[in-house]
C-alpha cells in the first residue's frame, strides 16, 4: 500500500524539511550578525581582563 500513503508521506516530508530549513535559515542569520557584530572578539576581551594563566 505505499502508493497509498505516498501522498501523505510527501506531505509529511515536506513539512519537515520545510521546518528544518527555517531552523537553519534562523540559525545561518543569528551567527551572521554575531560575526558582524564581532561579538565572539567582545567576548574574549572581557574574558581576558579575568584570566591571569596563561597556559
């Protein structure tokens, strides 16, 4: 009966890829402006005042 429920599998299947896109696609943005923002660099600095090892 796959030719049955084929239909609804592709429906299925879609929806999901769909939703996983729109995760990815949120995900790809958020780290984008991050980087722009050269917030990883913000971070380490202010880590940096904290740290007195230097390994």
């Amino acid at each position: 009966h796959l030719m049955k429920d084929l239909p609804r599998l592709m429906r299925e299947s879609m929806v999901l890829v769909g939703s996983i896109l729109i995760i990815l696609g949120t995900a790809m943005g958020f780290t984008s402006y991050l980087i722009d923002e050269q917030v990883p660099m913000k971070i380490l600095a202010f880590m940096r005042q904290y740290i007195d090892n230097q390994l």
